[in-house]
C-alpha cells in the first residue's frame, strides 16, 4: 500500500472563509471514499479467493480420504495374496516331499521335468534327508 506524507496544516485566512474549508473538506472526502471503494473491492478480491481456496482443500481432504481407504483395502488385499500364496509354497513343498519319498519307497525314477523343477527349488531327491517321513 502507498502511504502520502501528511501535508502541514495550513492556515485558512480569515478573508477566505469557511468556503475554502469545506471545498477542502468535500475533496478529503472524496478522496477517503474513493480509497475506500478501492480497499473494499480488494477485501472482496481476497475473500473470494479465500473461499475458493476453501473449496479446494476441502475437495483435496474427500479425495485424500478416498485415496487412503483404497489404500488400505489394497493393503489388505495384498497380505492376503502373500499369505494365500505362502501357504501354496507349503503345500506344494509338502506334496514334492511326498513324491519323493514315495519314489524312492517304489523305486520309481521321477521324470527328468520333475527333478528339473525340484532342483531348481533347491531339493535333490538323489540325497537322503535325515528326518525325512518313509511310508
């Protein structure tokens, strides 16, 4: 904002008369009410910017809101398939150990894809297991 130094008084002569004093008096006031014009158009400016920003944050807030809870239902869903899957391991590693053993229980050799996958897997049917269940 641009502030005027104060002009001094001046002294009003006395020949003058009060004409001078309230032609002066009228231009101070249109002055005030012009500045004051302005000043309330800036206020309205700002507010409206105020309630649009408003409007916007509460728009990012119910979006954020969304966001989060498909963030942890995606979570959810996530731990789910770890576990799903963790226990697909388990089996799949209990039924391999079952072949094995009951291969080697038969004397059957197992097809070359088998033991393929099996020592991909790190399982060597070949070598004995201590602990390893016989039927």
């Amino acid at each position: 904002m641009r502030r005027t130094a104060r002009r001094p008084a001046l002294p009003v002569a006395a020949d003058d008369g009060p004409v001078v004093v309230k032609d002066e008096l009228k231009a101070l006031q249109r002055k005030l009410a012009t500045r004051t014009r302005i000043c309330e158009r800036r206020v309205e400016i700002l507010q409206s910017k105020l309630r649009s920003q408003s409007c916007e944050i509460d728009r990012l807030e119910a979006e954020n809101s969304e966001q989060r809870q498909s963030n942890n239902v995606l979570q959810i869903e996530v731990a789910r398939l770890k576990r799903a899957q963790r226990t697909n391991v388990q089996d799949l590693a209990h039924l391999a150990a079952w072949l094995v053993s009951l291969a080697n229980a038969k004397g059957v050799a197992l097809d070359p894809a088998t033991l393929d996958i099996l020592n991909r897997r790190g399982w060597h049917p070949s070598k004995r297991r201590a602990g390893a269940s016989r039927p």
